[in-house]
C-alpha cells in the first residue's frame, strides 16, 4: 500500500472514467485508489463527481454508488461537504422523474413492503424481489444493497442535513419502513442487518442522544 504511487497514479481517473463500461473493471481501480486516502479524495474535482452521477442516471450499477461512498467517509471519519454535495445531486436534484436510486414504501396494511425500480412507475413486494436476487445472481438485488450501503455513508457521523433529506423532506427511508424490513422474517438476514445498522445511523445516533458511556461526569453536586 503505497500512498505516493497512490497520489501518482490518481492523476488518471479520468482516463479510468472513460474506461468504465469496457469490461475493464476501470470503476473498482479508481475507487480503490480514493478509499481511506483523503488527499486524493481531497483532490477530486466536484465535475468528476458529477461525472459517475451522470453514469447512474444511464447504468444503474452498484459499483458507481460504492465509488460515491468512498468520498463521504475516509479512515471512520465523516467528510460532510461530499455527503452534503452527493445528497444534494443524487436525490435531491433528481427525485423528479428521473430518480437514480430505488423507491420503497410500506404496503397498505403497512406489515410488509414493496419497491419500485423505475421509479414509482410499477411496485413489487420486497420479499419477492428479495427472493429473485438474493442468492447474488441479480444486479437489480445487488444494486439495492449497494444503495443501502451508501445511504449509511451519506447519513454517518451525524450528517443532519443529510438525515433529514433522506427520512424526512424526500422520505427516501423512513422509521416505519426501515422497522418493517428489520422486522420482516422472511427478508434475507443479511438485507434485514442492513436495516438495522441503518436505524442506529439515521435514527438513534443523532443529536441530540449521546452515549451515556462515552460521557464522563467529573462534577458532581455536594450534599450535606
């Protein structure tokens, strides 16, 4: 792991962006070069994040959401600029009509839940979708977990704006259907794991809750 040959050979994602789709794997380089290595991810104009932005809304493929989770949080720490700015470009500019991410929604006897790929335009149930992509032959499935995967990334370290786009103002996933999906038994345990971590990042992990534990009281009031 050599961070200056790392930096060096950062110059070229470009010339990696324009490899994607060639069957070259050109996607997982440049993401790999960008993970935990905030100088290059420092470096990354916002036009080359607009570029894999641009990718999703023609391929919707996992790999581009992984490359945009590298960029809000490097070595456990949180960088809000590019969760903010991802958050505002991803969903936020394009929730209409032409949504890159997919939509779920609690089913009328709000006791299991359904998700649309385009958009809103046809639903199924989750439990079928799961069962049709779960033993890891399907993008579509894949690509639902990828998504997961970077809501968490975009909402990690208490990104507020962040939390309240996705849960509130756009209700890309809300308390009741992330709890739905945990609790629904006949999810993939792995999907329903997802779920859970989700409701620790975007709904107990917030301001103003704080760990007890992590918390020192030194003072204390006296008595007589």
């Amino acid at each position: 792991d050599s961070r200056k040959n790392e930096l060096f050979t950062a110059r070229f994602i470009p010339f990696f962006q324009s490899q994607i789709g060639k069957g070259l794997n050109a996607e997982t380089m440049a993401m790999e070069l960008a993970r935990d290595n905030r100088d290059i991810i420092d470096r990354l104009p916002r036009s080359q994040i607009d570029s894999f932005i641009s990718m999703l809304m023609k391929e919707k493929d996992g790999r581009y959401l992984d490359f945009l989770g590298v960029l809000c949080v490097c070595d456990g720490i949180a960088i809000p600029d590019n969760q903010v700015y991802i958050c505002r470009k991803l969903l936020e500019e394009h929730q209409e009509g032409s949504g890159v991410v997919y939509l779920t929604e609690p089913t009328a006897d709000k006791k299991t839940m359904q998700i649309s790929v385009n958009h809103g335009k046809s639903w199924m149930s989750m439990v079928k979708f799961a069962e049709q992509g779960g033993d890891g032959g399907s993008n579509t499935y894949e690509f639902l977990e990828h998504q997961l995967d970077l809501f968490g990334q975009l909402c990690y370290g208490r990104n507020e704006y962040v939390i309240d786009v996705i849960t509130k103002k756009l209700c890309y996933l809300t308390w009741d259907e992330v709890f739905i999906c945990l609790k629904d038994k006949k999810l993939p345990n792995h999907l329903r794991a997802k779920y859970c971590e989700l409701i620790v990042g975007m709904f107990v992990d917030v301001s103003p809750n704080y760990s007890a534990l992590e918390t020192l009281e030194l003072s204390f009031i006296f008595k007589d």
